[in-house]
C-alpha cells in the first residue's frame, strides 16, 4: 500500500489504535493496583476533562472567543457547586445557552 495514501494512514491509526488496547489489557493487574498509578490515573482524568471544557468553550476558527458557551459552562458550574444531579447540571446548561442566544449573544 502506497504511504501517500488516505487509507494507509487511516489503516495505520487502526491498528495503533487496537495495538493500544490490547497493550492495556495485557498490564498486571498488580500494577495498575498501586498507590501512585490510582493517584495519577484520577488527577490525569481531571486534567484532561478540564482541558477539553476550555477548549470546547473557548476556542473558535479564528482563536479565542467568549460566547454562550461561556454562559453555559457558569451555569452548569453553579448546578454543580449546589450538588444537583447530573442530567440538572446538563439542562441548566443548555437553558442558559439558549436563554444568551434568544438575547443576542453569538
């Protein structure tokens, strides 16, 4: 198969992709019971959540932008700081999006 092909690199993603997943089937269960790994495995969840709500939020085709998601994202970080369950955490996000987007905001 020719490199410069789509398929080949759409292929090759695959197969990273599945060699990954078995790659993680085949850690010791010993390991993945350690203090530390359990530690850095929940802050690195964490990190990485926090790091696509910002971008989802905040980025557009051109850079930075500060739209109705904004409003939404404080919205739902309101629901949860008051310990409301997850699908009032969803809706209030949403209400407040289109609340800002029926008053004008982009």
């Amino acid at each position: 198969m020719d490199p410069q092909s789509l398929w080949f690199w759409v292929l090759l993603a695959c197969a990273a992709a599945y060699a990954t997943k078995i790659l993680g089937y085949l850690v010791p269960a010993a390991w993945l019971q350690h203090r530390l790994v359990t530690q850095i495995s929940g802050v690195l969840t964490v990190a990485l959540l926090a790091a696509l709500v910002a971008m989802n939020t905040f980025s557009a085709d051109d850079g930075i932008t500060i739209d109705a998601r904004l409003g939404a994202l404080l919205a739902a970080a309101a629901a949860l700081l008051l310990r409301a369950p997850f699908i009032v955490v969803v809706l209030a996000g949403a209400a407040a999006a289109a609340g800002l987007r029926m008053l004008g905001f982009p």
